[in-house]
C-alpha cells in the first residue's frame, strides 16, 4: 500500500472504533451489529471486514479504550511516592479498589461490555490486548511487593490478578440490583473492608508459589 | 379453577420449566426462545403466556432449580457438627469456597444463566426468589458467627454476601479464559489461599455495622 492509503485505512479504522464505541456506551455490547455501524460511519458492511479482520477485533478495539481509560483512573489514586510503612501500601490496595469501584459506576455500560465479551469461534485473545491487561495488574502489583516481598514475580502477578477477580466480583454483584443491593457508600465499605482483610491476613498468600499453587488445600 | 384444570396448570408449568432449563443448559440464555419453548412441548406461544406471566418468570423458575443445586451442593460440604474452634469455622469457608468453584466448573452454563439474567422492564425480583437466595446466603453467615461473633445479624448477612461475591468474582474471572488462565488446580490454591487471609484478616469486618457501614473509607 502506498502511504495515502495506509492513512485512509487507518482513518477508517479509528472511525469505525469511534462509531462502535458510542453505540457499546449506550446500548451495550448486545446492541452493536456490523450494518448499524457500516451505516452511521457511511461504509458497507464488506468494508468494515476489510479493515478488520472479524467484530471481535473492532470490538477489542473499544476493549483497549476502556482499559485504557481504567488504567489511568487507578494510576491517578495510588501514592506517588514509595510506601513508608506496610499500611501505606495496604491503603494504596483500598484506593485501587474504590477507584475500581467508582469507575464501574460512572461507565457502567462500557466496562460490563468489556466483561462480556466473549471472543467467538473459540479464538484465542490477541498478544497486544493481554499485554494490556498486565499492565493493569502491574498497578496492584507494586503494593503487593511491600505487602508480600517472599512473592516471586510469577506469583506476584497472578496474587494480583486474584485479588482483583475478587474486588470485580464486588463491585459486579454489587452494582447488580440481583443479588446484593446496597446503598453505594455501604458497598464503598464492604468494598474496603474486604480488601483490608486480606491485607492484614497476607501470611496466608505468602504460600503460594510461581505457580499459582498454594499448600494444605483440603480435597473436596 | 377446578382441581383437574389446576393440576394440568401445574404440569404444564413444569413441563415449561423443564424444556427451558434443557435449552439453557446445553445454550445458555441467549439460547432461550419462546418459539422453541412452545415447539418442544406442544403447545402454542400464547399458552405459554397464559402460564407465565412473562418470559422472566419462566426463567426464575430455572435459576430457582440452580439455586436448589448449589444449595445441596454447598450444604453437603460443610461441617455438620459445631465448630470446635476458630479454625473449623475458617476452613468451612474455605470449603464452601471451594465446593462452588466446583459446581461451577461443572455446571458453568446453567451457573452463568443464572447470573447473566437481568429482569426486563426494570421488573423487581420476586419475594420468594429473594429469600432463596437468602437461604443460600444462611450458609456462608453460619462460619461467620464463630469468627466475627461482634457483627449483628443484619451486618452478618452483608458480610457473607460481600464474600460471597468475592468468591464468585475469582470463581467466575477464573473460569473464563478472558483475564484469568491458572490451570484448574492453582485456581483452587488462589481461592483457598485469599478466603484464608480474609479470615486471618477477620479484624477488619468487626468495623462493619448493621448498615453494612464500617468506619474510615478514604474518600477518593
């Protein structure tokens, strides 16, 4: 391809994402479909498949926005400055936490989109979105190397990916009328409660090795 | 209604029931048309609206039989006698942790359904299916009276559906191949290890009170 339309295509790409974004904002994953899109960004739906190589790219596309924007909004509540003692790295977890929290409150839609999202025809998630997605656990991460130094990295990165599944599931339920429904500033203290407790019981995450694997787990 | 059209009522609900809960099962929710309903148990799609007020109820009327599932399932892993000391009441939590971990992996698709449904027209859950869950709930609260004696019943139970839910955010991120891939084993020792530290950490649910409230939340 010549430069020109490299950019045209490119142009065409951000717009598309643009288009897929507004309607995943407002509508949800669920409302998305290929001839909406094609005809609110002026294309045909054949050219939508040119530029990508099937919906689930677009929509990783609007995936990447939303971790992007996630990102951010933990970067800016963790403390700038190195942890002084145990308990400022324990806070800067429950900062995480509320941020998370808040987060999916004010982009409700958009972030249960990025849960819901399955890949079809059991493809596999592009390198470039997990590598994304690391570099948002890497966020809880680093309080975890004041809170637990025995971890190695392996099992750093995989203590942080389970605590927040556990904070997501939180703020999930949550955030659902089902099963829990709690004034928001009383799940704001659930949230940190939770979070604390697992902080101040930290020996017990100290067993778990590179693999993931802990000891002493009863049969069921 | 005489008793003859009563029990044919009653039948053709179960029958309803039961043709929906196949579908869901092999299809998941979205899998679920009245359509198919009325096809594979002979009747016509008005019937079915003659039985059931709308598709939601019908639909509850699974989830409600999932509901019963777990319930046997996690009540056939706890410790039937009382708890002999602070460490029986700990390790049943992790039990019951583990125990639905397990039933989600085996029954993953009825298990989703049942937590992908959403009410239409912001209809509110009905009363009787609230209470099952209620119930379900009862049987994380009871290792909780031996290890946060100071919370009141009302704290209790917000304290186990907080948990609940953290669980369930590990179990369900774990299962899916999406954030979380830990061989099946090492998803157990994650579960297992984090359960044990939020009931090493126990100290921190103390400040919760009955409003679910606890004291001290940064603000953001």
């Amino acid at each position: 391809m010549i430069a020109t339309q490299k950019n045209r295509h490119a142009a065409l790409r951000e717009r598309l994402i643009d288009a897929a974004e507004r309607i995943i904002t407002v509508n949800g994953l669920a409302g998305l479909r290929a001839r909406d899109l094609a005809r609110e960004v002026g294309c045909s739906v054949g050219t939508i498949y040119n530029v990508f190589e099937h919906l689930d790219e677009l929509i990783l596309g609007v995936g990447s926005r939303t971790l992007a924007m996630l990102d951010t909004a933990l970067g800016a509540v963790r403390l700038a400055r190195p942890y002084g003692s145990m308990e400022d790295a324990a806070e800067d977890l429950v900062r995480l936490a509320l941020a998370y929290l808040e987060f999916a409150a004010e982009h409700t839609v958009r972030w249960r989109a990025l849960f819901e999202h399955r890949m079809s025809e059991a493809r596999a998630l592009p390198q470039w979105f997990v590598d994304q997605q690391h570099a948002l656990f890497a966020q809880v991460e680093r309080p975890l190397v004041t809170l637990v130094p025995e971890l190695d990295p392996d099992a750093r990165r995989t203590v942080a990916r389970t605590l927040f599944s556990a904070v997501h599931g939180i703020v999930a339920l949550g955030l659902e009328e089902k099963l829990i429904s709690l004034p928001f500033g009383d799940l704001r203290d659930q949230l940190a409660a939770t979070v604390r407790a697992i902080t101040a019981g930290r020996d017990e995450l100290r067993s778990i090795d590179s693999a993931g694997r802990g000891a002493d787990v009863p049969q069921c």
